[in-house]
C-alpha cells in the first residue's frame, strides 16, 4: 500500500515520465530495467547522495564493481560514497554511468523547460482571463480553479511555483553579472584611454 502511494506520488510530480518501484537491495523490480539497458545503450544514473545508484549497479553487474556502504543508522538514509564518475560495461552488453550524488539542481535558464515539466498548468494557464496571471489571486485564473476542484494537486502547483522562483532568481542574477562585467569592461577601457593619453 506505502509503495503503491509513493508511486503514484511520484507519477504525479513526473507526469510522462516512466516509473517503476524497485530494490537492488532484494532484486525486486530490476527487470523492468532491461529495455533500458540494451546492448547499443547507454544509461545515465543521477540521483541524491546516498539513494543506492551504486548498489544498483553492483547488482546489475553481479559483482561488486562500486563502493557502497551501509544506509546510516542514526538518519536512515544512505551516506555519500560515490567521488567519480564511472562507465561500466554490463553483462547483457548494455553500459550505464555511475555520477557522484548531486545536492542540488539549478536551472540555468527556463527555455520552456518548466512548460515541459508542468504540461498541465501549462495547458490551463492558456485559459486564464488575464494573459499574464501570476495564478495567485487574479479573478478568472483557471490554475486556481483546478486546484480548488481538485484536478490539480496544491503540492504539485507549490513546486510549480517553487521552480518558477529560482529560474526568476537566476534570470535576476545573470543579468546583475552580466551588467557588473560591462561596467568592469568600460572602467578597463577608460584607464586604457586615460593611460594611453597620458604617455602621448
């Protein structure tokens, strides 16, 4: 039942995306990987630290290829292991990648990238009254409608919101950086100048 719920949690958050339950740890689920991993392929692992990327290449190879050690027993969670990135060859002839842990994930720019994650709010955003609803607290907002009727989960429309805000602040740094360096270049110049006019 727990499991059941954690897909459809996830399935709900990747709309689209494949999901399948599995443990390397017990070898449940691993078959659902194999069109994944056919010879000719290449599959990339990423994911958290500690989240078993390494176990679960030490059991697709059927040996013990990546170091791993054991979920923390204070947190329950896995411990960072992983420090480089390693290409493996696998019996079936597939290859899989095996990355370090991430911590985070930064968006450098949106390129409908967030339209592409969020294909439904997308979709309803287009029937807002307002072209430029912040889908807050604008009247005639369709985003907000979905939610109250209960098409569109808050938590969903929270990390909506979430990514819209760190690609807005990454937008709002990138132009401050940018503008800093043609100050800095401008200021370069004008000592250039001043330098050159003072030898003449």
């Amino acid at each position: 039942m727990k499991c059941q719920q954690n897909l459809e949690e996830v399935e709900s958050a990747a709309v689209g995306v494949p999901v399948h339950l599995l443990s390397a740890r017990d070898s449940v689920g691993l078959e659902a990987l194999e069109r994944y991993l056919a010879p000719g392929k290449t599959v990339a692992l990423v994911g958290s630290s500690g989240v078993g990327k390494s176990t679960l290449v030490n059991r697709m190879t059927g040996e013990a290829r990546q170091t791993t050690k054991q979920v923390s027993e204070s947190h329950g969670k896995g411990v960072h292991t992983t420090t480089s990135r390693d290409l493996i060859r696998l019996p079936g002839g597939g290859m899989i990648i095996d990355n370090p842990g991430i911590r985070e994930i930064a968006f450098p720019n949106d390129d409908g990238g967030i339209d592409a994650v969020f294909p439904e709010i997308e979709a309803w955003s287009r029937e807002c009254r307002f072209s430029d609803c912040s889908h807050q607290h604008e009247p005639g907002c369709m985003v907000q409608e979905a939610i109250r009727s209960g098409k569109l989960p808050s938590d969903r429309f929270e990390s909506y919101l979430k990514m819209k805000r760190e690609l807005h602040y990454l937008s709002q740094r990138a132009q401050k950086s940018a503008s800093r360096m043609e100050k800095e270049r401008w200021k370069e110049i004008s000592l250039k100048t001043r330098k050159y006019k003072n030898d003449r």
